[in-house]
C-alpha cells in the first residue's frame, strides 16, 4: 500500500487508515482482531482510535476500543512498525470521563489523566499521535447545524497555548510524539499554527469528515492543509454507510448501525437520498463499486494523508480495500464535480 508523509515529521503513513471505533460494541474482541490482522496484512501500518470509543460513546464500554488494540498488541507484537494515533476528548458533560464526574476539558490535568488512561489501555509506553478530538470551545460539532458557526460562546475557554503546553511537555516526556486536531475549524487550526511559532508543539493534521456528500473540508481548510503542511486524517469517507445506498428511502437493514443506534441524523437530511443515488448510479455507470468509488474520490485528494475506513467485517474490510486499485481519472473527477454542483455539500 502506498504511504505518504505525516505531517512534516518525516513518519510515513498508509494512505488507508483502519478505523476502529466498532470494537467493543458492534465488533466483538475477535472480530477487532480479524481486522486488525487482515489490514497489516494489507499494508496498513495506521491505526486509529480514541478514549471515547466505542461509538456509541457509553460509561461501560468507553475505552474499550484501545483495551482490545492494546490485547492485540500484545499478543502478535510489533509495536515499532505501527504508527498508532489516539483522541482526547473535548469540552463535554458525560461523567464517566473523568474522577467525580467533572465536564471534561482541554486542561492540562485532564489531558494528562486521559493520555495516561490510554496509554495502560494500549499496553504502550508512547502514542504516536495524539488528537484532540473536538474543541474545548462552542463550535459546530458532528453535523449539527450543519456545523455553522453564528456567534460567540460567553462560556469561559481553556487557552490554546495552556492546551498545547501540557502537550509540549507530553512531546518532550516521551509520552507522545505528535499532535493532532479533530473536528476542527479554519481559525482554530491558524491559531494551532501561530502557537507553534512560540514554541508549542506543530500540529501535524487534522482529523475532520470528508466525503462525497460532505466536502466542506475544501471551503476553508484544503488550501491551509496543502500551504501549511497540515494534512487531513478524513473520517467517515462512506459517510456512515448511506453512500452505499443501504439506507436509501428510510431502510434499515438489520445490523447496520443506524438501524442499532439512530445515530445517522447528520446524514438523514434534505437532499441526501437524490446526491447517493446520483453517485452509484455513476459508479454504475463506469464499472465501479460504488463504496470504492467513494473511498477512491477521498484518497486521492492531494490534501488528504490518510483515508480513515471502518468496517463491522472482514468482507466489509476487504471490499474498502479493493478501492486501493481504483483510480480517478480526469473525466471521472468532473462526472463527481458535475453532481456534486448540483448537489453540494448536502450532509455537512
């Protein structure tokens, strides 16, 4: 598989990176296994994770996800040829996070207290990556409002440069090796980039959606992410699953995980069925599995490192990875911008 570099640190990544946020709830630790061992198998040398996960986030089963990627780790070893990327949570009011039961923060007790969490789950002494998985202020999150931003929050934010002192300190510890952003905005990652110039550690990407019904990414961040050096880590490049067209006209196939968990709403909105349906039947149209079509359209972005997958089998697995084999030519590239005019962004 080919790899590209992380960041400007010199570490080379496979441009394919195995999601992993089912393990411990719709994957079973068997499971999470069979896929971690088919996609080193497969040139994945990129795994990602966070304290959140599972997904749904739940008290009893957060962090079960790194637990069984820390089991594997030890049972086949080879921690040194894996670059292994984790999440702290942002600002947020689940109580199971933190002691007491306190709203989790980016501060640097908390950030601390997370990475040490995660790193006895993982059964290693360094994270190769370590994320903030949203921000410590108001922001659009995960679709919602489709992630506009209207006016500022008067709740107090714990400052970039405290949030990325502890993660300096965390550098020179030994404790990670690089930072990332998650679910991030344009001003926030200048910010990142100017603390950087004080001498905070440089974020080396950011992890944010991307897909065919989701390319937001390319209003404000894609030129950043290219000039700065700063590439994006793209999560849900399917979508959830609704550009497979599984859940065209309200389906619900048994299994799937909007049928067991409701949790699609950022992908249920106006427009969404019309945009799927223009897409597969353009997959159709040259030939192409419509799932590698658009797992294909996202790694070839120039501004993309790695396209995070995710997969609830070893067949979904192996389908996701035939995507590596299939490319985007210039007409097929405007066949996808023609739709995408017609049907823009409707799934931010």
């Amino acid at each position: 598989m080919k790899q590209r570099e992380l960041g400007r640190t010199g570490i080379k990544v496979s441009e394919i990176c195995l999601g992993t946020m089912t393990f411990g709830q719709q994957n079973t630790e068997a499971e999470g296994y069979a896929q971690l061992d088919m996609a080193v198998a497969n040139g994945i040398n990129f795994i990602d994770t966070a304290e959140l996960y599972s997904i749904p986030p739940r008290a009893e089963t957060h962090g079960a996800t790194e637990r069984i990627i820390g089991s594997w780790l030890k049972a086949r070893g080879g921690r040194e040829r894996l670059v292994i990327a984790s999440k702290v949570v942002g600002r947020g009011t689940s109580p199971w996070f933190r002691p007491g039961g306190e709203e989790t923060r980016l501060t640097p007790k908390q950030i601390r207290y997370a990475l040490d969490g995660s790193l006895r789950r993982l059964g290693t002494d360094y994270i190769d990556l370590y994320q903030l998985h949203w921000p410590d202020r108001k922001v659009g999150l995960f679709g919602a409002g489709g992630n506009t931003f209207t006016t500022l929050s008067d709740a107090d934010e714990v400052p970039i440069a405290e949030t990325l002192g502890v993660l300096g300190d965390l550098v020179k510890e030994g404790k990670i090796r690089h930072v990332g952003l998650s679910n991030e905005t344009a001003w926030g990652l200048s910010q990142y980039l100017a603390e950087a110039r004080n001498g905070a550690p440089r974020v080396v990407s950011i992890q944010n959606a991307y897909n065919l019904i989701n390319r937001t990414f390319e209003i404000g961040l894609a030129e950043m992410s290219l000039r700065e050096g700063v590439g994006l880590l793209a999560y849900s490049p399917l979508a959830q699953g609704y550009l497979t067209g599984k859940y065209l006209d309200g389906a619900r196939p048994v299994g799937a995980r909007t049928t067991l968990f409701n949790r699609g709403q950022r992908y249920e909105k106006p427009g969404v069925d019309d945009a799927v349906r223009a897409y597969i039947q353009l997959a159709h149209e040259y030939g192409i599995d419509p799932v590698q079509l658009a797992i294909a359209f996202v790694t070839s972005r120039p501004f993309v490192t790695s396209n995070i997958i995710g997969a609830t089998s070893t067949d979904q697995l192996e389908a996701i990875l035939g995507a590596e084999n299939v490319a985007i030519p210039p007409e097929l590239e405007e066949r996808i911008n023609a739709i995408h005019q017609v049907h823009s962004n409707p799934a931010p």
